[in-house]
C-alpha cells in the first residue's frame, strides 16, 4: 500500500478559502477544538489501519548546510526563499490508494479555527518516494 504525508503549512499554498489569523492569536478554547479535531483524525486513522505517524512542528525554522571538513555546519534562520512556506505538522498514512489520501486530506482540510468555523485550509498530499530498508537485527 502507498504511503503519503498530509501535510499542513502555517502558510504559502493556493489562495486561503477564507482569510484565518495565525493559531496565536487565536482563542484558547479554539486552539483546544483544533487540537482535539488533530487528534480525532489520528484515531479515527488509527481504527482504520491507516495510521503511521503524525507530528505537529513548530514555527521557528534553521537552515544548514555542510560548512566544509574543519568548520562547523552553517545555519541561518533567514531570509528564507520566497517558496519556502513552513510545515505546522503531518500525518504520514498508509492506505489503499490515491483517491484514499485526497478523501482523508479534505476530510482533515475542515478542522475548525477561530470561532468553530471550519477552515478548509490546503492540505499538501505527497507520495512516499522510498523508505529505508528495514534491518533485522542478528543476535
């Protein structure tokens, strides 16, 4: 079975749906009902099999790269590319098909922001390219 990353941006993507306020400058009890939807979908995906992984990140990004042999890896925090919009969180599922990880990805688009309102935010669906090969360990 394909498994694909839902992934949820703090921004960049197609034009919002409607025009949401970043999470901290939200309502407690709103964030709480976000949250709580998050965790819904990772059960309902886990009583259907189709559960991996989920993570929520946070905003604050560092970039590095390799700073040669003798020097220290280089990191800045900006200015970022333009393209370069930051991932909030993922679910990592493994289901059926395609059409499976869009139906679960628009199911998980109308979590509810400010007020209860459904935000219908972009969800990012992407394919599983490789994964590791898994070890046995040999006693």
């Amino acid at each position: 079975m394909p498994k694909y990353l839902l992934l949820k941006h703090y921004r960049g993507g197609p034009e919002q749906h409607r025009k949401v306020p970043p999470i901290d400058e939200w309502a407690p009890e709103d964030v709480e009902a976000h949250v709580a939807f998050q965790h819904h979908v990772s059960e309902l995906l886990e009583s259907n099999g189709e559960y991996v992984d989920t993570r929520a990140l946070a905003p604050a990004q560092t970039w590095v790269r390799y700073g040669g042999p003798d020097a220290a890896p280089v990191t800045t925090d900006g200015p970022h590319p333009e393209t370069s919009d930051l991932v909030a969180g993922w679910w990592m599922i493994d289901v059926d098909s395609y059409e499976r990880a869009v139906e679960l990805a628009a199911y998980v688009s109308s979590e509810p922001g400010p007020g209860g309102e459904p935000m219908y935010e972009w969800i990012d669906v992407r394919e599983i390219m490789w994964e590791r090969p898994q070890t046995t360990d040999a006693a």
